[in-house]
C-alpha cells in the first residue's frame, strides 16, 4: 500500500479514474440538447469530474459554461487549466459545458438581430436556451447546482456582459475576456447597471481582461473605461470587478491565458484551507480536526457564496498527515470517514481504510473494507473486466 504525505503525487499516479480519457480529473464527453429556443439540436462539451460516478445523491457541483468551446487548440488548454488546478485545490470540482458557436451561428445568437417572424432576438434566444433548457437539465440528471460560471471571450464576452446585465440573480461569476460593450447594453448602462444594489442580491464576481497588443486595443480601451468607473465610484455591495491587462498577449491568447490567474483569485478561499493545514494547523494541537476541517469548508464557502464539497487532495492529504504523519490513525480514518460522505463509492477510500485498520490491530474490521472494496469493483459497469481483475490486485498488494 502505497504511503503518502501529499496527495498531489497521488493524484497523477492513480489508476481508478473512472474515465481514464483526455484530463485527469475530468470527463471528456458531449451532451446532446434538442432546443427550442435555438430551433436545433446542439451538441455540447460535457466535462464530469472524477468524483462524479462516486458521489453521494446529496452531493452537488457547481456549473461553469464556456462558450467558444469550437477553437480545437485553445479550449482544451482551458479544460487542461480547470483540470491542473482542481488537482492543486486551486479550485473546487465542477460540471464543465462548452457551448460551441459556428461562424454562421456565433453573430447571431450574440446580437440583438430578431429574424422576420421570431418573438425572439438571438441573443434572447442563447439565454433562454442556457437559463430555461441547458442549466435545468443539468441540475435534473448531473447532479448539478446553482451556483454559475459563465466565461467567454470576444463576441462570447459581450454575451458574458450581456447576461451579467440580464441575469445577475443567476449568475455567481462572470469572466469576460477581450469583450466589449455594444447595443444594447453600452458602457454606460452597464456602468448604471452594476451600481444598482437591487440587481445583484448575492455574492456575484465580475472579472474582464485584455491584452496591450494592437488587435487588443479596442477592448483594453472599453476595458479601461469600466475599470477606472468600477475604482472610483460605488457599485453593488455585493459586486466585486477585477480587471486584469495582460501586456503582449494577442486576441486568442488572452482568451486561454487569462483563465488561470482568474480562477485562483476567484477560488482563493478555497486554496487556503489546505495552505492553512499545512503552514499551521498541523503543527498544532487540534482536539476535533474533522469538526476544524469542516467549519474551515463552511466559511470558505459563505464568502463566495455556495457550500463547497471537500477535495479528494484535501482528504487524502490531511488523512496521510495524521496517519502517517502523526501516527493518529483514528484521526486519518475519521479524515477518510468524512470524505465517504460526500463519495461514498470512491474504491481508494477503502484501501486506505484496510490499511488504516491493519496498522491499529483491527484486521476484522480492515477485512469488511476488503469485501466492500471487492464487491464495489466487481459491480462496476463502467470498466472492462481485466481492469477489474488490476483493481483487486491492490486487494492482494
């Protein structure tokens, strides 16, 4: 059985990902929706992550919806951004869409363009079809809840602004890369809009960003314009706008290289627990350190404003420290316990419980982990059978 004080080195090495496809942590699927508001079906990245299949009925993720998802190199830079820093506990686990726009599509349903005969303009039409068939859907069948993400770049961030000024009750982050302000929502009434404490009712997070080359200019000039009116005058208590300018980079390459550094600050609660255990906590005394574990993910969570599920990195990590670390096995399986909880059907989880039992004398107990451990690999529907046959082999090892 493998011994580890940081999970990271686990993280890369483990066998028992239920996807074992293009990223690590995530899925690599697509879902098919036949809409009504856009009048045609549309397929659509689909991105679970890798607790997802283990996860308890009470356990919920939140939606991050990417829109440009066609451009074949820089989005899967993006998902390989979400995957490396999930891993990291840079930020939580989420259900990942990627919405793709075509070169006849992608003006259209960005505009407010209304064709002869619709009720609808197009850009009503994407909103419609996100906030009335994507998200509901995705909360019916995926598990997912209602904290929202939306991320777009160029035309897709005048979309992301767009839906900022329209549905800011829904939405919890908005990240807005190259974009820019157009009718009908200029700079000025965007600026109107976001001052106005009765259209943000919770927690919501604005970044936008652009880079200083010439084919940047236009959006780090409207930009610049929405900054400075965000540093200098009142806004929504509950608005919080970042800005950043990334010197040098291009139109496409703002749009990738923009993501990381928006998403640690976004998440950067969420990365300090783990930073707090480990440059801290842990060289103290805690009497109940689940009960500690636990209240640090409840705060963590009422500042951004969604209840987080824990990390498998925060799991594994805590429980070697005490384990292995410590030698506090109650401790490490009490760690282990907590993390069930929330994925009851995750195989590893009971390794380190057989171990952990082993080490304090309870081989009766360590051998109920071991039927367990035999009984939920065999059941698995989503693996061949000799990858059932290398699983049990950690049963003989």
């Amino acid at each position: 059985m493998r011994r580890h004080l940081i999970f990271a080195i686990f993280i890369l090495t483990v066998i028992t990902n239920a996807f074992g496809q293009d990223y690590s942590l995530y899925s690599n699927d697509t879902i098919l929706i036949k809409s009504k508001y856009l009048e045609k079906n549309i397929t659509l990245n689909l991105h679970l992550p890798e607790t997802h299949p283990f996860s308890a009925d009470s356990t919920t993720y939140p939606i991050t919806i990417i829109f440009d998802s066609q451009h074949e190199r820089t989005y899967p830079r993006i998902i390989s951004s979400f995957d490396l820093l999930t891993s990291e506990t840079q930020i939580p686990e989420s259900i990942i869409i990627g919405m793709p726009f075509n070169i006849e599509t992608r003006r259209y349903l960005t505009s407010s363009q209304k064709n002869k005969n619709d009720k609808y303009s197009g850009i009503e039409k994407t909103e419609l079809f996100l906030f009335s068939e994507l998200i509901p859907r995705l909360q019916k069948e995926f598990k997912a809840n209602d904290f929202i993400t939306v991320i777009g770049h160029s035309r897709t961030a005048f979309l992301v602004n767009y839906l900022t000024f329209k549905q800011s009750n829904k939405i919890d982050i908005a990240i807005a890369l190259s974009g820019f302000y157009n009718k009908p929502l200029l700079v000025s009434v965007f600026q109107e809009y976001i001052s106005n404490n009765t259209n943000f009712p919770n927690k919501f997070r604005y970044y936008f960003t652009a880079g200083n080359t010439q084919e940047e200019e236009g959006y780090l000039k409207e930009c610049k314009s929405v900054f400075n009116y965000i540093s200098s005058n009142n806004t929504a208590s509950n608005f919080k706008g970042l800005f950043y300018q990334n010197d040098n980079a291009n139109h496409m390459t703002n749009y990738w290289v923009s993501i990381p550094t928006v998403l640690i600050d976004a998440y950067a609660d969420y990365n300090a627990i783990l930073n707090n255990w480990f440059y801290g906590k842990l060289e103290k005394e805690i009497g109940n350190p689940i009960h500690e574990f636990e209240t640090d993910l409840v705060d963590a969570g009422k500042k951004l404003g969604f209840n987080f599920n824990p990390n498998l990195t925060h799991i594994f990590s805590l429980a070697s420290s005490f384990g292995y670390g410590k030698k506090d096995f109650e401790s490490a399986i009490n760690f282990i316990m907590f993390g069930k909880r929330y994925y009851p059907d995750y195989l590893d989880f009971d390794l380190e419980l057989i171990q952990y039992y082993k080490l304090l004398n309870k081989p009766e107990i360590a051998k109920q982990y071991e039927s367990q451990y035999v009984l939920k690999v065999k059941s698995r529907k989503d693996i061949s059978e000799n990858e059932k046959m290398e699983l049990l082999k950690n049963i003989q090892n």
